[in-house]
C-alpha cells in the first residue's frame, strides 16, 4: 500500500511539472508571438527643416518634426513624464542656444495609418553655427543632432532596441535656406535616406523616481552643410577671371601707358563693387573671398604705379626698359607670397577644430599660375630675343672662353 501510494505521489509529480513546463512555454511562445506582431510595421521617422540663417547670432533656425507609427506601447504614457527631446552635440561638449537638448512633446496622430498608437510632435529650435565661416565662399557646418527617446523598458518587459532600431527609423533633412545643400557623414549612397549614424541605449538609475526603468534611445546623425558648386563658382570664376586679367599686364609694353591703366583701373573699380554685391557672412574675421579681393586690388594699385615709373623711365633712356622685367617680377613675387600666407593663415589649425572643412587644393596653383603666365612668357621671349640679337657677340665670348681655358690648361 506504501508502495503504492508514493509511485502514485511520484506519478502526480511528474505530470504536474510536465504539463506546467509545457504552458510556461507555451505562454511564452505566445507572448513572444504577440511582441512581434505588435512590433512589425513600427516606424520613428525625424525631420529637420533648416529654415534661416541668423549670422549675427551664428546660428540656424530650425523647424523640427518626429513621427510614430504604429507603436506597440504608448508613449505619452503619463508613468513616462519625459517626452522626446533634441540636442546639438559636438565632440561630446553641448553647444549653441539649445544647452541640455528642447523637449519635443509628442501628440496622438493617425497620420494615414491604422491603430491606436501613432504620434506626432514638433518644435522650433535653433542650431548653433559649428565650422569656420572665413573659408567662405568655400565654408562648410556640421550638424551633430542627437534625438533622445525614453522608453519604459522595465513595465513593458522589452528591450528598447526591439521597439526602436537601425531598420525602422529614418532621418530627413531639408534645407529651405538657398545656399546650402548638405550630406550626412559618413557619406550616404545615393538614392537612399540617411541613416543615423549611431543608436545608443542607457538604462536609468533607480535613483531617478518616476524615470527609473526608462531606457533611453538616443539616435545621432552628422550632417555637412556645404556651399553648392553654383554659388562657389559664381564667386571663384570671376575672381579666376580678375587674375588672369592681372598676369596679362606684362603683354603690355610700358609705353602703352593708358592701356595699363584702362585695364588697373577697372580691375580696381570691380573689385571694390563686388566686395559689396557679394554676400558674404557677417563674421569678426576676414573671409577668403575677401582676402582674394584685397589681393586683386593690390595688384592692380602696385601694377598701376611702377606702370607710371617705367613710363617715365624709359621716356629718359630706353635701355632702362629692362627694369620692366625686374619690378614686375619682384610685385609678382609679393602678390604670391601674400596669397600663400593668407591661405595658411586661414587654414591654419582646421585639420584639429574642423577636419569636416577645407579648400580646395588647386585654388593656391590655379592662382598663382594666373598671376605669374603673363610675365614668364614675356620675359623668355626677352631673353630668347636678346640670345638671337647678341649671338655672333655671345659665340665669341664663349670661343674666347674655350681658349683662355686651354691655355690655363697647358702643361709646363
């Protein structure tokens, strides 16, 4: 009967755990089911619309949206009482008008979309200009943006990266300020929509009260705004031009004065024009376009003044024409020396504060080559003409070379 019983006990046992293992796991399964079903078609999709620039303040202002739908848990619960919220970061220190990030509140929305848990939420905000605005017009910004979602993880009984991830979040930017287009950082392939750069998630201390058990999404994309090519080359082709028009002066001879100075004088009178027509930032510093045109008008006030003295040189002594060759090369020289270290002065220091901005490295040559083609041809084709002229003279000086040489080398 002992037997019996306790066979019997050890029966009832084995039944019991058999079939409650099976609808532990069952519920499970089941639970697991549902939390995909509930999170399949779930979306964040983030929007920027840069709206004006305020130089002055050095700062964009921006327009910012955040739409979710289809959301498998609700997030204007009130157990939830931090909405979404927008920082600007760069290398980790945050910066601008926006210090500790603005709350974007988030509303119920259908938004085209079935079920009950679809939001939306927007703000107006401002990010603070992050680059070097004297490389204009070849100035480019970053824009560190870090959108922080809290999510209460712990009640659900979820991970956030199972609600907000990678594949069902999208990142918009639109620039509805003309002179910037932009691009995300790392570059994205063409054609499709920016990703975030990165997706980060930090789980809340129990010290934080009602916060405690919020997992914290935090989603960061950097964005390069850039000059397009059709606003850089506006300015740089005709600046190109400018040059070009300066290193054609040694074509013209000394005693062609009022050519010279028809061509000094309007390069002069253009280029204090275009400092005003262009638009160029208001900023405590030079720009690059203005230190081009301070150049160029250097250029056409040195070359217009030693025009007027070879002038007059050459009207005492024509031999003194040579002189042409040596001040023009030596105001050459000065002009190139002073575009070079303009551009050093400038670039200096970006590669540590700003490596995203730079100029272009054919500007410098480019330049250069502008200003020094006209007196390089001129002057070889004085010397090649002096050669020709003077060469029964240059034959016998070398031949009496040749024989004072062999004398010398006479042996005792």
């Amino acid at each position: 009967m002992g037997l019996r019983y306790t066979l019997s006990v050890v029966f009832a046992l084995v039944l019991i755990t058999v079939f409650s293992s099976g609808f532990v796991s069952n519920c499970l399964s089941q639970s697991t089911e549902k939390s995909e079903v509930q999170t399949e078609g779930t979306s964040f999709r983030f929007s920027v619309w840069l709206t004006r620039i305020d130089w002055s303040a050095r700062a964009f202002d921006a327009y910012v949206e955040i739409y979710v739908s289809a959301c498998p848990y609700n997030l204007t619960d009130p157990l939830l009482p931090r909405a979404p919220f927008l920082q600007q970061w760069y290398e980790g220190a945050s910066i601008g008008p926006i210090y500790g990030g603005v709350q974007i509140p988030l509303f119920s929305s259908m938004m085209g979309f079935p079920g009950p848990n679809n939001y939306a939420g927007n703000v107006t905000t401002g990010f603070q200009l992050v680059g070097p605005t004297q490389l204009y017009p070849f100035d480019s910004y970053m824009l560190d943006i870090t959108f922080v979602v809290p999510l209460r993880v712990r009640e659900w009984n979820v991970s956030a990266s199972s609600i907000i991830n990678q594949t069902n979040t999208r990142f918009n930017l639109a620039s509805r300020v003309g002179e910037f287009d932009w691009t995300t950082d790392p570059a994205t392939p063409g054609g499709t929509y920016p990703k975030f750069t990165n997706i980060t998630y930090e789980l809340s201390t129990a010290s934080e009260g009602l916060l405690a058990g919020v997992e914290y999404a935090s989603l960061n994309c950097k964005m390069i705004l850039f000059r397009p090519a059709s606003a850089t080359n506006l300015i740089m082709v005709v600046l190109g031009i400018c040059y070009a028009l300066v290193g054609s002066l040694p074509f013209i001879k000394p005693d062609r004065l009022e050519y010279r100075l028809s061509v000094c004088l309007s390069l002069f009178v253009f280029a204090v024009t275009f400092t005003f027509t262009i638009p160029v930032p208001t900023t405590t510093r030079t720009t690059l376009a203005e230190t081009l045109i301070l150049i160029l008008l250097t250029a056409a006030g040195m070359f217009s003044i030693v025009s007027i003295i070879e002038k007059a040189l050459t009207e005492v002594r024509q031999r003194l024409a040579v002189c042409q060759y040596i001040a023009e090369g030596i105001i050459l020289g000065v002009l190139i020396l002073q575009l070079s270290s303009s551009l050093f002065a400038l670039t200096m220091g970006l590669a540590a504060q700003a490596p995203w901005a730079s100029v272009p490295s054919t500007l410098f040559p480019s330049l250069s080559i502008s200003l020094f083609y006209g007196y390089v041809a001129v002057t070889l084709a004085f010397i090649f003409t002096l050669v020709r002229k003077n060469k029964s003279r240059i034959s016998k000086h070398v031949e009496a070379m040749r024989i004072f040489g062999r004398q010398r080398k006479r042996p005792s």
